[in-house]
C-alpha cells in the first residue's frame, strides 16, 4: 500500500498585521511592542515626522509606509492619540534603544527621598534635645528629609505654643544645613514640621 504524503501546511506569517509587510525591514523583536510599526498602523491619514521629511506632512498610511520603504526604514507610531496620530521614520531598532537609554537616564536622576522622624514631647528636656538635634544634623548631612514632631498627650495640648516654639528653635539650629519645607502644623495631638537639606552650593 502506497503511502502519500500530505505536504506541510504554509508557516503562518510572524510579521505584524498585513502579509504584504514582508518586504519591509521591521522584524520586530518579541515581548517588546510598545509602538505599532507600518501595517499595524490603522489610521488612514498620518503626519509624518523625521529626517528628510518636510514639516507638517500629513500624508494617507499607505503613501507614509511607501516613503519609509524607500528609506529603507520603518514607519513607527510615535503618538497614536493625536489627530491625526504622528508617525516617525526611522530606524526600529535605533528608535527602540534611544528610548531605553532615555528611560535609564530618567530613572538614575531620580533620587528616592527618604524621610527621618524626630519626636518631641512638649516638654523636651535639653540634654533629650540635643541628642536628638545630633540626630537630625547626621540625617540632613546624608541628604534626607526630617519630619520633626511634638506628641500632646492628654491635657498636654495646653502646651502645643511650647511644642511650636520647640520645633521652630530646632529649625534655627539648624538653618545652616536645612531649609524649613513645612511650618509647624498642627494635626490632631501631634505638631508637625518638615525640614529638606539644603543643597550644596
């Protein structure tokens, strides 16, 4: 008995939307898609952007693919939002690793703003107040902010002129390395100030 072989089924295609894509150099790489390139691109009219493209170009999709093939380049979804949206033509890969060293430069210029307490009572005695003055000194230097506190506790918010003058003398002790961000502010039974290190002149 003759065995027939059926022939393989064709691959389907692994390029974005439309098959007559193939000719254009946009494999885009896995996992990574945050922009629609060429025949994703679902609008009918685009303005396109880029070198060697004239200013305020709004031209319908298909005549935008044909420039960036003949570019030899792609045709990238910059802002799908606007109307009509903004397409760039560029090069994918080019265009994908400016964007991730524009997203690293961005991340390392954000510090992370750690925020110290100090706790006050009221009745803060001097030696507890300059221990904890020290304290704040240290944290400032390492470029922290500190949220100095008084705590009324029962009949103690009598006090809470006493508590405001406290922590306003702890911001003059310490105007030569912090600027006050927030004045003195009451919140309940607690009075809250915030200080910010200065910076380096």
């Amino acid at each position: 008995m003759a065995i027939t072989q059926k022939p393989f089924p064709p691959r389907p295609y692994q390029g974005g939307g439309n098959q007559n894509n193939a000719g254009l150099r946009n494999k885009r790489p896995e996992k990574e898609n945050p922009n629609r390139i060429n025949h994703e691109i679902t609008a009918p009219m685009v303005r396109v952007v880029g070198e060697n493209v004239e200013p305020n170009l709004v031209i319908p999709i298909r005549q935008a693919i044909a420039m960036a093939e003949q570019m030899e380049l792609d045709l990238i979804e910059i802002s799908p939002k606007a109307d009509p949206p903004v397409c760039r033509i560029a090069d994918y890969q080019k265009f994908l690793y400016q964007q991730k060293r524009k997203a690293k430069e961005i991340k390392a210029k954000q510090v992370k703003v750690v925020v110290k307490e100090i706790r006050f009572g009221p009745q803060t005695d001097d030696h507890d107040y300059n221990f904890k003055l020290k304290h704040a000194e240290n944290f400032l230097n390492e470029g922290a902010k500190v949220k100095a506190y008084v705590v009324f506790r029962g009949r103690s918010i009598v006090f809470k002129e006493q508590g405001e003058i406290l922590l306003l003398r702890f911001a003059t002790d310490l105007e030569n390395i912090a600027k006050v961000e927030m004045m003195p502010k009451l919140d309940g039974k607690k009075m809250n100030m915030i200080l910010a290190p200065k910076g380096k002149k």
